[in-house]
C-alpha cells in the first residue's frame, strides 16, 4: 500500500467537468484500495470538486506569500481556508528560489498543511530533505510525460533520493514520478523505497481513465 498523487496539470483532460468527473473516478476507486490517492486539480476546479467529491485535494503550486497586497498570487492560508489538504512546491514545470522553498514548507508546518517539495536529482532531494517536507518527491524532467517510468528507467535514482533523504531526515517521505502509469511501475517504485508515485498524463490523459487507475492500482 502506497501513496498515489495525481496531478491534473493544466490539461484540458484534467479540468472544468473533465477535472470533476476525474475527482469522482478517483474517488470511487480509492474507496475500493487500501491505498492513499489524492488529486491535484487546477485551482479553479478546487472548489466544486471539494463541495461534490470526497477526496483530498493539493494545489499544484502556491505562492510564497502570505495575505496582502499581491496580485494573482494564492496564499498557503488560502488554500487552507478551502479545506485543501496541501500542496505540490517547486514542480519542475514551476520551479522556485530556495528561500520560498523554505518559506512555504514552515508555513505549512505552522497552517498543518502537507508539503510535497518535487526535486529533479539525488542532490536536490537531499537538499530538500533537510528543509523537511512532509514529502520530497523525485521526478527526472526528461522523462516527465514521456511513458517511460522512472521506476524502471532509472531506478538508482529512485534508491539513491530514498537512502539520501532518509539519511538526512528519517520522518520525510519520498514519492517518485515521471513516466508512472501501470501497476508495475507503482510496484517497482515501492520496492525501491519510495512510498508512492506523482503521476500525471497516464492517468490524467487516458483514454478509459477509470480503467488506467484501475489498472495502476492492481485492481485489474
Ligand atoms: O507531477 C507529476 C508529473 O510531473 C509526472 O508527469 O505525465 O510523467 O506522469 P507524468
């Protein structure tokens, strides 16, 4: 049993009714596993699948600021108002300086909110270790949305980000992603240490979206 986070991106596949009705899929098979899967819908989508879903929600990303005189910003104490769980930080496709980095990961810590720092190498996942996230999450950038999982392409990487991050704070946990969508890719990831998967297009994209969870998650 593992940790499964779907990130819907911005694609037209994971938001407005697609976004909804993938909430609901998520939902109804995360009621028939043991293990934990939560959505990362665009923002906009947040709210009405909050009020109709019963799934954990995480912002793909959040500004590090705090309320006040910024515009187009989202706040950390935002998304906590909205009953959202946590946040992805630093995804390779919204990177951000180290010291918001920092700022946003104790400001959960203060809100309760999850923090889930994405990181594109060993170094950098023990580097966000220590600011200790809830989750580091590993994710090569070159095989993001490529098919190819980095579960089986480059598993050292997935072994060596777990060992280092242990290494340097025993309490965070450690998702990989990038090119994850079946069940074995899942597995392997497991078995290599980490305690589950970010993933986007192989669910995200599908074509039969609640048979590729399904899938994912051995059900099939
Ligand atoms: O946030 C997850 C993501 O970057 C991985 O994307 O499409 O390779 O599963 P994908």
């Amino acid at each position: 049993m593992g940790v499964i986070i779907i990130n819907f991106k911005a694609y037209r596949e994971g938001s407005g009714s697609n976004a909804l009705e993938l909430a609901r899929i998520v939902e109804n098979v995360s009621s028939r596993v043991e293990d934990y899967i939560a959505i990362a819908p665009p923002y906009l989508d947040i709210s009405e699948i909050l009020s109709n879903v019963s799934v954990d929600v995480f912002s793909q990303h959040v500004d590090a600021v705090s309320y006040g005189s910024h515009t187009g910003m989202i706040t950390p104490e935002m998304i906590k108002e909205r009953g959202v769980k946590g946040s992805l930080i630093n995804h390779s496709e919204h990177r951000l300086k180290l010291s918001d980095i920092e700022y946003l990961v104790s400001k959960f810590k203060t809100l309760g909110l999850i923090s889930v720092v994405c990181t594109n190498n060993v170094s950098t996942t023990a580097s966000a270790s220590a600011l200790s996230p809830n989750y580091v999450a590993i994710e090569p950038p070159e095989l993001i949305g490529s098919g190819i999982p980095v579960s089986k392409a480059e598993p050292e990487i997935v072994e060596n980000s777990v060992r280092s991050a242990k290494e340097i704070n025993p309490d965070v946990k450690v998702l990989c992603g990038a090119g994850i969508s079946k069940h074995e890719d899942y597995v392997t990831a497991l078995d290599l240490g980490a305690d589950g998967v970010l993933l986007a297009s192989g669910i995200v994209k599908a074509k039969d979206r609640r048979k590729a969870l399904e899938e994912l998650v051995g059900l099939r």
